[in-house]
C-alpha cells in the first residue's frame, strides 16, 4: 500500500517497505543448479516500459559474450533464471565447438509477445545492453524479430543479426545440419552420399525446410511431419516427401532421423522406437536428460550432438562481427566445417567408448580452458 502511495507520488519507496515477510524465499543464483560460474548477471528493470529482463554472460573467455535474446512468459522468476542461466552456458559451448573467437551469453525478456512488446520497451533493453560495454552482444531468439533488434540498435551497438547483414540465420544453419549430416553418414555407413538414404525430417520451419530442399537435391528420400498442414503439403509437391503423422515419426524406416521442431524429443518414450541408426537434426536441446545421449549409443544410435550441428547460423551471426565485415561465401565455408567438427567427435567417441554428446562437451571445455580458437 505504502508502496503503491509512494509510485502515485512519484517518491521513492520507504526502504521498509520492500522488506519482504518473513519465510517468503528469496531467488538464489549463486547456488542455482543452473549457475555455473556465470561471470556476470544482470536484473534489469524500468517501469516505465514494463522492461523486466535478465541478461547473463556466462564466459567471455574466447571473446565477447553473444546469444539471442528471448522474450516468454515465464510462470516465475526463477523460471525465467534458469533458463537464461542454462541458454548462456550452452552458447558459451555452442561457440566454442564452432570454432568462433566468441563467449556465452544471452538474455530474456519477460512478458507476453502479444501484449508487451514496444520500441519503447526494446530501446529500453538496448540502453541496459549498451551498459554492458560490449561484454555481451544480443541477437534474435524466440518471439525476437530482426524489426525488435533494429529498435535495440537505436541505443547500443551490441547487437547482431541486423538486416542487410548476416540476416536470417535458419538458411545457413540448414547448410551447417545438411554437412552434419552427411558426417554422420560418413561414420556410420561409410559413405556421405545421402542418395537413396531415407532422411525422416520433424519440423518444417525456417530450417527444416531448407535442410529438405538440401537432402532432397542430393536424392535422398524424405518423410516429413510438422503441425503446420500447409508446411507438409509443400514438402509433399516440391520434394516428393511421404507424410507421415506427428508420433509417427519416431516410428518409421528411415535412415536417418532429423529432429527440426521442438526440444527434449530424445527420451524415454521415443528412443526404442527409432528405427533410424542416427539422429542429425537442428532443434535444440534434443535429449532431454543427459543420460539420454547414453541411451542413445546403447542403442547403437549415432547421434550428432545439437549445439554443434545447429551452430551454421550464430557462424553466419559471427561472421557480421568481423572487423573485415560480412562476407555470404566466408560464412558458408566456415558453416561446412561442421562436416569435420562432428567426425572428430564421432571418431573421439568411439576411441573413448563414450557417447557423443558427452565428448562433445568435454572438447568445448578443453577448448574454453585453453582459451583460444579451435
Ligand atoms: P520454426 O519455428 O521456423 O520451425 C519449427 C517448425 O516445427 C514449424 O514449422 C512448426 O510448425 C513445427 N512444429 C512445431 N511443433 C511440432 C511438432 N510437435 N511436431 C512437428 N513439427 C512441429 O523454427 P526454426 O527456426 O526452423 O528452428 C527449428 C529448431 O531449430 C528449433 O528447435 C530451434 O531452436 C533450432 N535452431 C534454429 C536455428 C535457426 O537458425 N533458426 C539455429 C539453431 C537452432
């Protein structure tokens, strides 16, 4: 009340005020499951837009911190830090596997996409960026569009994924899983040519569709799903796709299977299912526990770790950072060392009797700790 009183006048609230009841939690960071010696976490707040968003910047060991920014709508705080703390760290190993002279970081915004969003909210979020002096350099994520990133940029320099730049990032990271999974079928069939392999593709979006238009050049034959009836239809006449339905998926002969939609779709339910001897897809956050990586290769199940296959589009974002500036055929070149990447991943794990999400992991940390590029 006193507090609502004082905001009406225009003062500041009586110090006393804000005192929380007792037995009432306080959020934890240091000791968060998630927290993983963050270097930097920064609440930012303003009223005056509606801005609440954190921005995290997990290392900057290799480079300045860069990851996309989300706006949800999170059920709590604590929600919202444990997924901002968790996404940081994976683009601190995301860029790391990928070669790039980048650190890990990303922020999120809370609120409704629908309701909340204004330049006057997203200038407000560049003026807290900006404070950062350039540790940490935002981009697009969920709910973000490059038109809300312009709004950013009238502030603060540090952003990337501009228009007329690197743009949009799903054709090249398309390009970055096409590779990723052509050295997976170098490593499991002795062969990368992916004619006649069958590819089962969940998810049409921004880049599943391009990854069939790939796959579909190269003669393979596809078998598609996705929510969106329009997105099948699609992939049905211009690549000769067979439809299948949304569980279906898992179930099919297919050579290889793609997950391009949604996370955690490695797990318990739908690992025995696969037929398909390896798994290569975009989405993030595949397995849905770790152990599921394991589950995988008891499975005898080659499976290309996500961060690293899915990296062609942050690639394309570094590449806009440059001091030489962007450059589409560079890009692309450093976009198909992907292929590499994961086959030394696969050979590594082999060698190690270990699966490959866990090698993956390990490579990216013997990359951070030496503090230099691959
Ligand atoms: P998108 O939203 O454009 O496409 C996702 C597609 O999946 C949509 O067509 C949607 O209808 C479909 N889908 C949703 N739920 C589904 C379900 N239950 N079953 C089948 N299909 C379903 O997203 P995108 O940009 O193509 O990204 C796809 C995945 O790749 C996401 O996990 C994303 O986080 C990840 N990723 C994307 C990029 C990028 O450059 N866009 C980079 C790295 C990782």
């Amino acid at each position: 009340m006193l507090h609502f009183a004082a905001q009406k006048s225009g003062k500041v609230p009586l110090i006393n005020s804000q005192i929380k009841p007792e037995g009432e939690s306080d959020v934890a960071v240091f000791n968060h499951p998630e927290f993983d010696n963050h270097e930097q976490v920064v609440f930012c707040s303003d009223q005056q837009t509606g801005l609440r968003a954190i921005i995290a910047v997990h290392s900057t060991r290799l480079g300045p911190a860069v990851g996309g920014c989300r706006l949800w709508n999170y059920a709590s705080d604590e929600e919202a830090i444990a997924d901002v703390l968790r996404l940081s760290r994976g683009m601190t190993y995301k860029n790391a596997m990928a070669g790039l002279p980048l650190g890990g970081g990303k922020s999120v915004i809370i609120g409704d996409a629908k309701t909340i969003k204004s330049e006057a909210l997203f200038q407000a979020f560049g003026r807290m960026l900006h404070r950062l002096s350039g540790s940490y350099y935002s981009a697009e994520d969920v709910n973000i569009t490059t038109g809300d990133i312009m709004q950013v940029h009238k502030v603060t320099p540090y952003v990337a994924g501009l228009e007329g730049k690197s743009g949009n990032p799903g054709p090249f990271t398309a390009i970055g899983t096409y590779q990723g999974i052509k050295a997976a079928a170098m490593h499991k069939f002795g062969t990368a040519d992916l004619a006649g392999k069958t590819i089962a593709v969940q998810g049409l979006g921004s880049v599943g569709f391009y990854l069939c238009e790939h796959l579909h050049k190269e003669g393979a034959k596809l078998i598609v799903t996705d929510i969106n009836q329009a997105a099948v239809d699609r992939a049905v006449t211009q690549f000769g796709a067979t439809a299948v339905g949304l569980h279906g998926i898992y179930e099919v002969e297919a050579d290889i299977y793609a997950p391009c939609a949604l996370g955690a779709t490695l797990n318990d339910d739908t690992i025995g299912l696969l037929k398909a001897k390896v798994v290569a897809g975009c989405a993030n956050n595949q397995l849905k526990q770790a152990r599921h990586g394991e589950m995988l290769r008891q499975r005898g199940i080659l499976y290309a770790p996500d961060y690293v296959i899915n990296a062609g589009g942050i690639i394309n974002v570094a590449c806009e950072m440059r001091p030489q500036g962007y450059n589409a055929d560079e890009s692309t070149a450093k976009v198909n060392q992907i292929y590499q990447t994961l086959l030394n991943i696969f050979q590594r794990a082999d060698a190690e009797d270990k699966p490959t999400s866990e090698i993956a992991d390990v490579m990216a940390q013997e990359i951070i700790s030496r503090g230099q590029q691959q």
